[in-house]
C-alpha cells in the first residue's frame, strides 16, 4: 500500500434535507454525519432511471434508497463501547524486570556522561581552589536531581499519550483535545477509536475551552505549534549524529594517556572504525544483541557506583559538602564568566535525559522511575563525587579525569565496558532517531523512506538505510572535523537543550488544556524548569563559534525538510479536495460510469477520505473499461499511537447500489507497523466489506420493520389515545436497536423482539443482498487491479517566486526523489494501473 502523506479531509455538517429523518435515534449509532457525498439521490432520477434502463422488481431493489449507514467500521461498530484503554494490570516482579531492561535502553547516554562533563566543564574553569571543585559538582549534582528526577520522573512521563511518549506523542495528544492539526483530518468516526476516546474539557474550566477555541481558530498559532514540534524533531535527529560522536570518541579517548605512541589522530582513527561497525550492524536490528544490553549497562553502573565510592573513601570524604548549593553561588562569584562558560560543559550531564520519555512506550512510567530513582540516580551521584574527590588532590588531571580516577588494576576492563557502553548509548539514540523519523512520516512531515523492519515480535524495531548512512556520515565528518570532545560537547548542549525547551513547552500547554491544573501551578512548570533550560541554552549559544553552529545548521536543513514537505502535501490535498467530481456529474453517467463495466475489483488509492478524486475521472478518460466493484482506499493516519485491527477498516457506500462503488478508509496510529502483503490484504477487505453489506441489510430490514410497527400502533394510537405503550405526551415507546432500557408497553416485548427478530434474520433471502454478494464474489474471482495516480504538483503561474521556488523545485525534488508508493506495496506490477496528474495550487 502506498504510504500517503498522512493528510485527511475534515468533517462536513450535515444540514436540513440532507438527512434521512426516518433513521431517528439509531442514527446516532450508525450515522458519520460528516460524509454526504453518499446521498443517494432524489426519487424522481431513480424513477427515470428506472424507467430508462426497463429492469424489474429486482432493480427497484437496487436503487432503493440506503439509509445512510456511510464511514462505519464493521467490526469497530460491534465493540465499540466494549473496548476502552486500560492500564495494564503488571506484578511487581514484571515492574522490576523492566526497571532492569531499562537500564540498556533509556539510560545510556545519561549512564556514558561521566566520560566527558568534568573534562568540558574544567577545560572553560581552572582549577584554583576547592571552591572550583566544590561549585562545579554541586552544579552538576543539583541539574540531575532537578531535571530528570523532579521534571521527567514525577512530571512529564505522566504527559504520556496511551503510554507512548515523546515529542509527536505530546502533539497528537494535543491534536486530540483541540483540532489544531494544520491539516483538516478530524473525523467523527476517528473518535470511536478505542484509544481515542478521551475526557474532554469541562464546561465548568472557561480556561481550558478558551485555550482550545484560540487553538482552534488562529492558524497562525497552529503554524507555531507545528514548527514547535518540528523544531525538537530537527534535534532529535541532530542527537543522533552527535551521540555516536561524542560517546565512542570519549570511551576510546582513554587509549591517549594509557598507550604510548597513540595520538589525537589516532584516536579520531580508532573511533571512525568502531562508528562505520556500528552503523554496519544496524540492518540486522537490535534485538539479535538486546538481551546483552541490560546486563553491560547494570554492569557499567555498578562500577561507576564502586569507583566512586573508592575515590570518596580514599582521596577526601568532605566532597560531600558540594550537597550545600552555596558553594554555586561562590562558583559563580569566583569565576563569573568562565563559570558561565562551564554551564555548557555542565548540561552534559543530563544528556539522555529526554530518552526516559522518548522510549516511554517500550516500558511503564513505573519501571522507568524505579530504575532511575534506585540505580541511575545515585550511581551517577556517586560517579561524580568521586571525580570530584579525586580532582581534590590531583587538579591537574581533570583533562582527562575518567579514566585518571579509575584504578589501574581495573583500567582495561573498565575501558572495554566503557567502549560496549558508549556503543548501547550510541544505539539507542539512532534507533530512537529511526522511530522519530518513521513518526513524522505517519504525520506528513517527513519524505517517504524505505522502512525495514527488524523484529517479527516487536513493531518498534526498525532500520531506515537512508537515514542510517546519513548519520555514519556525518558523525564521521564530525569526528574527523573537531577531533576533540571538548568541541562536539559545544555542539552537544544546544541540541539537549533544545529538547528539553519543546517538550516543556508542550507539557505546559497539556497541563492548560487537558489536565486543567490550577493556573499557578501550571505556569509554575515552565518558571522552575523552563526557566533553567532557559539558562542551560542561552550558556550553551554563547559557544555557537566552538562547535555550537553544527546542530543549528542540522537543525535548520530538517526543519526546513519537513515543514516544505508538510506545506507541499497540505497544497496537493487542497487540490484534490478542490477538484474531487460532484456526485451530479456521477450520476449523470449512470450506473455504467459512461463506459464499460468489466468482472473485477478496481483498488484506487488516494488520500480523500469523502468526495470522488478528480483522478478517478482520468481512469475513465485512459482506460477502455472499468472494473464492476470500485474501492476507493484511503490510507489515513489518526493521532494515536496503535489502532486495533478489529478497528483498522471503515467502510461506507458510494453512489446508488447498482453502482457497486465503496470507501475504504484503512486508519493507522503513527506507531503502527504496515506490513500486510497484498494477498492477505485484499482478503481482509473483501471479508470486511461483505460484513458491511449484510450490516447494511439488517439495518434496512429491521428499519423497515420498524415502520411497519409505527404505523400500526399509530391506527391504534388514533382509536385509543389511552392504549398502553403510549406514554403522557402521547409519544410511541419504539424498542431500537442500541436502546436497550425496554419499558414495559401494552405490546409484549417477547412478541416485538420475536418479530423484529424473524424480520432480520429474513434478509438473508433478500435477492438484492445476495445479488450484490454475487457480484462481489465474481470480481473477486476475477482478480485485483491497483489503480494508482502519479500526480505532479506546481506552483500557479500568478504564485509568489518564493512559492514556485519552495513547490517547484524544492518539493519537486523531493517527491522525485522520495520512495515511490508502489515500492511499499507487495503487489506484481502486472497489476498495477497507473495514470499522471498535475495538481496546480
């Protein structure tokens, strides 16, 4: 199936005549009222249809009117209700082992920053007094206790979306509680998601609703919100060239003083090769060496925990005063603007720290806060103070003061954890760059890739080659270019920081929006921690000459990568909504279309979720005939992380019966794995739709049953007002479908049941069900086609330069460029059907 660019249509309000009014409240069941491009149309064009084409009773049948039973989801319909998100029900001793698993996934580039944060922060600091020493480690002590534990541990990871975390997480949470998606993709039917369901807003909070209107209705503070999301997207994918970088560059930087005649050149050289390794083994997934991961990274920091225990003991237990966070503020008094300058080196030791929430979905909220509280936390203490104690009596090693702290009857196996644990850390950030990447793909911002998937059993296990030589690449030239820890650690700041910004920005606004906080307690949020990152940034920009331009160069190319693709995929679909066919003009043509209807299913892929694509129009004009069943397939992404797959399909009706036109809107969660091979692909839709073709039927049966009742009690109604089964105001009590709370009327409810009933299972001889059945089954014995648009997309001519610059070359190149939609489909060539389409916009 092709991988759309994630772009829906918006719901249309159904008005006045427009309804079928018979359908009363089981229309609330069944009915999308957004969809109307279904309406069957009026009576008077069925007659002279009728009349024209000179068919029998059996065609009446097929023209009869449908009650609109448009955008539902058979099985979705059969649970919905039923199914609701619940928090899974997990033992203690299942918590502690994935607290345990944690530690090789979600801690690595916290649990490698020993390697590098005193060594930065004392390159821009001298060491002249215990106050240096002091100052700096209650610095770092206090940034980890205030931004990972307080802010990520107790707070963000509860801003978690049906358990998945990270930055897309935040924004299609948000996307939920108020439509601010740039793209017009709300549906009524999406909200019967299982996982989509959420509380709304109260009434009684005027500020939540007032948020979410100026949301809502201002385009331009969509336009920022996106940019916000895209923004921390941008760095996430610049951590991923850095972390390579800078953890295997640091591990191997041991070597320098350990082995005479190894230079700088020589370590730039050893750290190349174990990078193009490492990238080298990606295409065969994570999960061959996962299970190794946990135990080196629990390993890793017991030793860090030991060692520092050891350099306490041994070297000067008062470090312990650096609890005292005065010695700060003589850090600052004493260095003023060298310690501005170390607060570069000093966020370095939070580095990871947005992976506690990026890799939420793989674990729970609370193994990821008992790792971290009982293990992460005090080990990384510990593996500072011990630093520090150390520096307390041989300052002049703080350039390299790792691997001078560690024993030297320990050094080589200390070395071969610390090189395996810079390479886990380095793995987990390009795997979380590949499930970034995938992400903005689902949501339209991003240009299509080829995805591999890795893991049978775990979805969340991808590789994306392009990606994965773009980032070999550039931490190669990275590497080779500073040829220092010290340089990339500038770089290495702006983009932590710059997480951390965006995804405070965003809890902030879910704090307002859906949590509906106290307004000081939620503006309270963004003052303590925003106010810090604030610091952290503005110290870690002051080094934009060092080092600091690489990741807001890297930034810049992708944001401006995904906002040109998202901009140029909102104008394409604004086209073709623009350009769909009206259903007059279908109808004109008849059941036949204008041409020749053939035995076979016709799958056109497009991306309305209601209207006729215009592109339709040119399979009629190209081809000599067309299929007997027409399928319109929509591959549409929601914002949830995973739909159900009893939920996966929506289907609804196109046209009169006779037209044998349906909907397929296929829905995906933006972490759903679309790996469904062609054959079993079309077997799953074929059962679908003949389960919405009986749905159909009974629904017209037992509405039609209900009519008949109505009336009869009406004459009895008319002859008695006072019969049973009429209440006060004189209104019929009618037993329905979704209303079970029955009350007792003068009719038994057993007789009602039992002929409502019988009148149902009765559709089963109903010739036109069977007939369109029929049909069904002999296009598909016939065989699939796959019709498929190649559609070009250019600026008008009276467009602004920067528009045709931006749409003509920009995204041109880009969509020319990109993996093309078959390349994502199973399905032989032979039966694929294409045709070219220029969209102007």
């Amino acid at each position: 199936m092709e991988e759309h660019d994630g772009i829906e249509e918006s719901s249309v309000r159904l008005t006045g005549s427009s309804v079928n009014g018979s359908g009363g409240g089981s229309d609330s069941r069944w009915v999308d009222g957004s969809e109307v491009d279904s309406e069957s149309p009026p009576w008077s064009l069925l007659d002279e249809s009728e009349t024209r084409e000179g068919q029998g009773p059996l065609r009446r049948r097929l023209v009869k009117k449908a009650r609109r039973v448009d955008s539902f989801d058979v099985e979705a319909m059969e649970i919905a209700g039923d199914h609701g998100h619940h928090t899974k029900d997990i033992s203690m001793w299942h918590t502690i082992t994935l607290a345990f698993q944690t530690l090789g996934v979600v801690y690595g580039n916290l649990g490698t920053s020993p390697l590098y944060v005193f060594a930065d922060v004392f390159s821009k600091v001298t060491i002249k007094s215990d106050v240096d020493i002091l100052g700096a480690l209650s610095l770092v002590m206090y940034t980890i206790a205030l931004l990972p534990l307080a802010k990520y541990v107790f707070v963000v990871l509860k801003a978690n979306d049906n358990g998945e975390g990270g930055t897309f997480a935040l924004y299609s949470l948000i996307c939920r509680y108020a439509n601010v998606n740039m793209l017009p993709n709300r549906q009524t039917a999406d909200e019967q998601i299982s996982s989509f369901r959420l509380k709304l807003p109260t009434p009684e909070l005027e500020r939540a609703l007032k948020i979410k209107d100026s949301l809502e209705k201002r385009s331009s503070l969509k336009t920022f919100l996106l940019l916000v999301v895209l923004m921390g997207t941008s760095m996430i994918i610049g951590d991923g060239i850095l972390t390579p970088a800078i953890s295997v560059m640091s591990a191997v930087s041991g070597l320098e003083d350990e082995i005479e005649g190894i230079s700088t050149s020589g370590v730039v050289v050893i750290s190349i090769v174990i990078l193009v390794c490492l990238f080298s083994i990606q295409q065969f997934g994570t999960g061959k060496v996962g299970f190794l991961f946990a135990p080196v990274l629990a390993l890793w920091f017991f030793s860090l925990g030991s060692i520092g225990i050891y350099n306490i003991v041994k070297y000067d237990i008062t470090i312990v005063r650096a609890f005292n966070p005065v010695y700060i503020y003589l850090f600052f008094k004493k260095n003023s603007t060298d310690a501005w300058s170390a607060l570069g080196g000093c966020v370095l030791c939070i580095t990871g720290a947005e992976a506690m929430f990026a890799d939420l979905g793989h674990f729970s909220v609370r193994a990821i806060q008992i790792a971290f509280t009982c293990v992460v936390f005090p080990c990384l203490l510990l593996a500072y103070m011990g630093q520090a104690a150390y520096l307390m009596k041989s300052p002049e090693s703080a350039e390299s003061i790792f691997y001078a702290s560690v024993p030297d009857a320990i050094f080589w196996p200390v070395f071969v954890l610390a090189t395996l644990a810079a390479m886990i850390a380095s793995q987990a950030m390009i795997s979380a760059t590949f499930s970034c990447v995938k992400q903005s793909m689902a949501l339209g911002c991003f240009p299509r890739l080829k995805i591999v998937h890795t893991s049978r059993k775990r979805m969340g296990q991808i590789y994306i080659p392009v990606m994965n030589w773009f980032l070999m690449i550039m931490c190669i030239v990275v590497v080779a270019i500073f040829q220092s820890t010290t340089d990339i650690a500038n770089a290495y700041g702006i983009a932590e920081v710059g997480v951390m910004l965006v995804s405070t920005s965003l809890v902030t606004l879910v704090m307002l929006l859906i949590w509906q906080k106290n307004l000081f307690l939620a503006l309270c949020f963004p003052l303590v921690f925003g106010s810090v990152e604030l610091i952290y940034l503005l110290a870690v920009l002051s080094k934009t000459k060092e080092g600091g331009w690489l990741p807001l160069v890297f930034a810049t190319c992708f944001l401006c990568v995904m906002y040109i693709w998202n901009y140029g995929s909102v104008l394409k679909y604004r086209s073709q909504v623009r350009e769909k066919i009206s259903m007059d003009f279908m109808l004109e043509l008849g059941s036949t279309l204008g041409t020749v209807r053939v035995p076979g299913i016709g799958l056109l892929y497009n991306e309305l979720v209601q209207g006729i694509p215009s592109i339709f129009g040119q399979f009629l004009l190209s081809l000599p005939a067309i299929h007997s069943t027409i399928v319109f397939v929509c591959i549409k992404y929601v914002p949830i992380p995973v739909v159900p797959q009893e939920e996966r399909f929506l289907f609804r009706r196109v046209c009169p019966k006779d037209y044998h036109m349906f909907r397929c809107v296929a829905r995906y969660g933006y972490k759903d794995v679309r790996k469904e091979d062609h054959h079993a692909f079309e077997q799953l839709l074929i059962e679908s739709l003949e389960k919405f073709l009986r749905r159909e039927a009974q629904d017209l049966a037992l509405e039609s049953n209900l009519n008949e009742l109505e009336f009869d009690s009406v004459s009895v109604r008319s002859r008695d007002s006072g019969a049973p089964g009429v209440d006060g105001n004189g209104e019929l009590r009618i037993p329905l479908m979704q209303d079970r709370r029955l009350e007792e009327t003068g009719t038994s409810i057993s007789e009602v049941s039992s002929e409502l009933l019988s009148s149902v299972m009765s559709q089963d001889e109903d010739p036109s069900l069977e007939y369109e059945l029929s049909a069904l089954r002999e296009a598909m014995d016939s065989g699939f086609t796959y019709m498929l648009a190649h559609g070009d997309v250019k600026a008008k001519k009276n467009s602004f330069f920067i528009k045709k610059l931006v749409i003509n070359y920009f995204y041109g190149f880009m969509r020319r460029n990109c993996r093309a939609g078959t390349a994502n489909m199973r399905t032989p060539h032979m039966n694929i059907i294409r045709v070219g389409m220029t969209y102007m916009v």
